[in-house]
C-alpha cells in the first residue's frame, strides 16, 4: 500500500468531508464523529463532477452516507454503494490515521 497524507484530523469538521488530490484521483475523506474516517472517489458518477465531498454526512436504513449535493443520491460511505443506483456506486479507499495525519491509499 501506498499511503498519502491529506490533512490533519483537525482539518476536517465532525460530520463533513474534504477533497484531496491522491494519485492523481478526487478523493472524498469524511470524518464520521469524532475519528470515524472514510474515503470514497469524489466524482459524482451521474454527472461527472467532483462534487461528493460536499454532500451532507448522515444515516439512511442503519448505514453511514453522503448525500450527494447535485442529484440527492446517497452513498454508503463504508461500501461506496448508491442506495437509489447501485450501477452509479463509487470505489472505497483505506484511508487511516498517523497521529494526527490523516493517510489515504489510491492503490
């Protein structure tokens, strides 16, 4: 694995994600509570836009999701499933924490 550091912990809000460029791929990194992380491709499959790091953080039928903000479809943040499309689903990354740094493997 090929871990790439994002940001610090404290660079990401409780409950909302971040983007950052890692292998040349938009990652999505939320922070779920106070150090639940998860890294899912930022790319909206229904539009192309990188967009889902801005969506809204919450819990749909006992899973974690994103919202996305364009099209409203939820992504399980642990699977990367589309609740409503699951051929729109999105890839999962490790992501981790070093300390304070948060690592994220594209690979």
């Amino acid at each position: 694995m090929t871990w790439t550091p994002v940001c610090t912990i404290h660079a990401i809000l409780p409950d909302t994600g971040v983007c950052a460029l890692v292998e040349g791929q938009h990652v999505a990194v939320f922070r779920v509570g106070l150090r639940q992380l998860y890294a899912i491709d930022n790319v909206d499959p229904t539009c192309g836009a990188s967009v889902l790091s801005r969506g809204l953080v919450g819990s749909l039928g006992g899973r974690t999701v994103v919202a996305s903000p364009l099209y409203k479809n939820h992504f399980d943040l642990a699977t990367g499933e589309c609740l409503e499309a699951p051929e729109h689903s999105v890839r999962t990354h490790p992501v981790r924490m070093e300390g304070e740094q948060v690592l994220v493997d594209c690979g």
